[in-house]
C-alpha cells in the first residue's frame, strides 16, 4: 500500500512525499482511512510504530477539505500526557502546517502563562497541549471549544493514569456537539479506566490494535544479566560502554539519586554523559532533550521521565539499569530504541530488588528470558525461586485459633522454615524464632525485596 491509495487531498499528498513518506505503516493503513470516513477510533500501536502520522494526515485532509465550524475556535485539538511528547508531536505537526494557511500552537504546563494567553488570542487551527495547562486556559475562558472538529487524545492510558481524568473530562464537555469526531490512542487497550472512557467519549468508535505493547518489538535485542549489587551493576555498565558499537545510549535508572550518581561517575570517566532528573525545571529538561536530540551527548541518564514516546532515532542501545516498577514501562524504555525500521539493543539489569519485575516482565510479554553473563562479571545472584504454592494455600485457609495452634507445633516450623528458604536463599534460617507461615512469608520477600 502506498500513501497515494488514500486519495489525501493534493496538496497534502505532496507534503507527505517531500517529507519523503511513500508506504503507510501498518498504524496509519488502518487508522488513516476509518478517521478520514469520519469514524471515532479507538487505537493501540506498539511505540515507534508511526502513530502520529496516524492522526496528524488526516487531521490536516479534515481541514483542508472541509469549512470551519467556526471561525475563532481551534478546529484540531492533540492532548499529550507530557510536555516532551507534546513538543515532540507539535514539531511533526510543524513540518506539516508550516507551508500551509494553518496556525498551530503548543500549550504546555510550566511555561509563561500569559504569553499562551496571547496565543490563544491569535486563533489558532491546531492546540497541541498537555490537559493540565489547557483546562486552566479553558476555564478562565481564553478560548472556546464549541467548533472542535477533531480531538485526539495520545496515550490516553499515561494521561489516565497521571491523573487527568477530570481536565479530560472538561475539555470533553466544552467540546461536545454532534460535528466532533474523536481519535484515542493508547498503549494498551486492556486498560479498565481507558475502556470506560471510550465508552463516555467516543461515538460508535472503530477498534485498532496493531502488535499491541505486549508484542516483541522485533528490531530490538534484549539481552537480561543478573547482577548481586550496585557495584556489581556499575562493573556491567562501564564494561558494556566499553565494548559495545553504540551510537547513543539512554540508562534508565528507579531513583533520581541514582540519575545524579551514575551521571557523576561516567563524566569522571570521559563519557559524554547528561542527566534528566525530575528536580530539573521545565526549561532545563526542555534544553536537555533538544542537546541530547542533536547528539550533543552520546549518554542520557534518566528515570522513566523519558520512556514514552520520544522520538530519538539515533538510539542504538537502552540500558534498565533497574527494572522498572511499573512492567508496562519496560516497553516503552526499550521502544526508545529500533526507531522507525532500524535496530537496537537493549540490556537490562536484574539484582534482587530488580527480581519481581522482570518475573512480570516476562509475564507481560508471555516470553521466558535467559541470562547472558559477562566473563568475569559472573553474578552469584541466581535468581529467586517461586514459592511453594502448598503452605501459602494453607495459611490462608486456617483459622485464627488453628493458626495459634500451629505456632506452638515445631514440627510444622521446620516445614516453613524450609519454604522460606527455598524462596530466597537469603539469611531466612537465621530466624529461629517460631512465627506463623503468614510472617515469614512476609519476611522473606522483604529480605530477598
Ligand atoms: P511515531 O510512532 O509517530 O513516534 O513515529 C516514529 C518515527 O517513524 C518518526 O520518526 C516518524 O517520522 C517515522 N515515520 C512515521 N511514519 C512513517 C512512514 N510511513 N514511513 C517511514 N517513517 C515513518
């Protein structure tokens, strides 16, 4: 299939082949024509995937071909979870409008609010904004929202999650008459407050989910190592920033401390190295992402601030250096890497603490992974085994009065004792105290945690 089989309007049509797009990804074949016949959809994509083409095309087709509902309201609203993505989707909206008659502003939380004031003022066509900033706006009536055309929410399920669901809500309301089509994107679909949102907003919505984010990325090499500690881990990063073909790197940290910390031991080494940490204002991280976006580090350290959607094709390698705690975010940390068709690897870290999310990363992606190891970096860290489904069943199904009773058999203490053990071989043995199963049940994920 070819971009000329949509039958875009011409000048659209020449836009996209001067930007040099000629096949549609899998997203924009199914989402280009359902949004253009009007439909509301609902859509999920896997990261990388060409997503925002998927709507931006036949967003501009609506504007071109059809007469403004009104004509001092914005006619295409983009919502974005974060500042980042939304610069990121208004500089691809730019390459578009830039040569037509469309204005398009961004408005993003943490920047000078009267200065979007006078913005707003001018009318534009297109608002690409995070829902925070634009509700404020809305509210204190710096623009209307009754000729909207066309809202589209991306990643509806991040927006969801950071609590966004009442400014949604508002501009949903502001918007709400028969004219306005709506286009929902999000990483999952399996997503219950995303579902219940659909059903509130969308209108008889066409259902896309293409490799949805459970599905291996296929571009991308994981590659998992077990790892005792912090130094250990440190040991593994300088080996693999040594020795492997990187273009650019972005390592994933849990803490900002840890952010701080790495940043400051790889720059000792020579590494050309930035940090992305949440203390950062709006406009340091916005300079940040614009440096290190034009290769002006090789290294991006950074907590999950930068796992969606950035579009960084020069990424060759994404390291977790902690699992993340959330398991959807693995997929979009390494989709940061095997951008648009070319490939990356990505390594992942994985002590005892770092244990129960890679058990659910692989539950999430329905894959069992192994472990490569390092020549002389070998972890002791074996992993943890599951724990004996037996006694926990038994625990749960006894009384108070049974379970008093139990303390005092030891016979039935050695038992658990030997459970505990087999969960983490960590110092369970240790306690020689008599505790219920529930405890040391209890203890033992702490310890091994
Ligand atoms: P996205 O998933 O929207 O973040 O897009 C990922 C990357 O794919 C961006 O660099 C786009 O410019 C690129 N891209 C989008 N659509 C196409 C296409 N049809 N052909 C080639 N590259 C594309």
């Amino acid at each position: 299939m070819q971009f000329t089989d949509f039958g875009l309007d011409s000048r659209l049509m020449s836009m996209v082949e001067h930007l040099g797009f000629t096949e549609p990804t899998e997203i924009q074949q199914h989402a280009i024509p359902a949004a253009m016949a009007g439909h509301d959809l609902i859509a999920s994509s896997k990261t990388g995937s060409g997503k925002t083409l998927a709507f931006i095309i036949p967003a501009m087709e609506r504007l071109i071909r059809n007469r403004a509902l009104s004509k001092r309201d914005p006619r295409v609203l983009i919502l974005m979870p974060t500042r980042e993505l939304a610069k990121q989707v208004f500089t691809q909206l730019r390459l578009f409008t830039s040569g037509s008659q469309f204005k398009a502003v961004l408005i993003l939380g943490g920047e000078n609010f009267n200065d979007q004031v006078k913005t707003l003022e001018k009318d534009p066509h297109f608002i690409v904004a995070t829902p925070g900033r634009l509700a404020d706006h809305l509210s204190q009536g710096h623009f209307y929202l009754k000729g909207l055309e066309l809202l589209i929410l991306d990643e509806a399920d991040r927006m969801l999650d950071l609590g966004f669901s009442k400014q949604l809500k508002q501009i949903n309301d502001a918007a709400d008459h028969r004219k306005r089509q709506t286009l929902m994107f999000s990483a999952t679909l399996d997503h219950a407050q995303v579902n219940e949102f659909a059903l509130a907003l969308l209108k008889k919505p066409k259902r896309i989910a293409i490799g949805s984010a459970h599905t291996e990325h296929k571009d991308i090499t994981k590659r998992f190592y077990l790892c005792d500690n912090l130094d250990h881990k440190q040991d593994l990063l300088e080996h693999f920033l040594k020795t492997e073909k990187y273009q650019q790197v972005i390592i994933f940290t849990a803490t900002r401390s840890d952010t701080d910390r790495l940043s400051k031991l790889l720059t000792e080494q020579g590494l050309s190295t930035v940090a992305l940490s949440g203390e950062l204002n709006q406009g340091q991280r916005n300079q940040i992402m614009d440096g290190f976006s034009k290769g002006q580090q090789k290294i991006l350290i950074t907590t999950d601030l930068a796992s969606r959607g950035l579009d960084l094709v020069n990424v060759s390698h994404v390291f977790n250096f902690d699992m993340p705690k959330h398991t959807e975010e693995f997929v979009h940390r390494i989709g940061r890497t095997g951008r648009a068709g070319s490939t990356g690897d990505a390594i992942s870290f994985v002590g005892p603490k770092d244990w129960i999310s890679f058990k659910n990363v692989e539950g999430f992606l329905q894959q069992t992974f192994n472990f490569d190891v390092v020549d002389g970096l070998k972890a002791e860290f074996k992993g943890i085994k599951p724990k004996k489904p037996k006694g926990a069943v038994k625990a749960k199904s006894l009384s108070k009065a049974n379970d008093k009773a139990k303390r005092v058999q030891p016979k039935k203490v050695v038992k658990r004792v030997f459970v505990a053990q087999d969960v983490g071989e960590l110092p369970v043995l240790r306690k020689k105290s008599v505790l219920p199963v529930s405890e040391i049940d209890n203890n033992s994920e702490t310890e091994t945690d």
